[in-house]
C-alpha cells in the first residue's frame, strides 16, 4: 500500500505542524487497524520557488525525522518539483 499527503500553504512553520500532525493521526491509525509502517521508505518533498526555508521544523514519521528528497519514486514512476 502507498499514499500521498500534500499539503499547501505560505507559512512554513504552519505547514510543518500540519504535516506532523496528519502524519501522527496516520500512526494512530494504522495502529488502531495492526497495520504496520515503515518509516524508512517514507520522504519529503518539498514544492517552493524559495531559496530561505525560515520556519522550516524537522517532520517525524513513527519517532524517525523524514529526510527532504529532490524526488520521489511513486507506484513506478518519480516525481520531480520544478
């Protein structure tokens, strides 16, 4: 199973709470059903014309930070901002 989260916005310190937020609600949820996650295979993206990522906070995926990737491989194919 995979899945995408994209979340948009200006703010970046806004957007890294959401992001952690939805990202724990989604542990909390596979919990609840015994599915597990692994959290190594899960990366960041980050989408912007800014060259200053003031605000930007660490994402914690299943207590690992997730690392930021230029691109991502998605059910066979990458994804590649810009």
């Amino acid at each position: 199973m995979s899945g995408v989260v994209l979340i948009t916005g200006k703010i970046i310190g806004t957007l890294c709470d959401i992001a952690q937020r939805i990202l724990k609600g989604i542990e909390v949820w596979c919990q609840n059903r015994s599915l597990s996650v692994n959290p190594t295979k899960s990366e960041m993206v980050l989408f912007t014309r800014r060259y200053k990522l003031d605000g930007l906070k660490p994402i914690r995926f299943y207590n690992q930070e997730l690392v930021i990737t230029k691109q991502v491989k998605y059910l066979g194919s990458f994804w590649t901002p810009g």
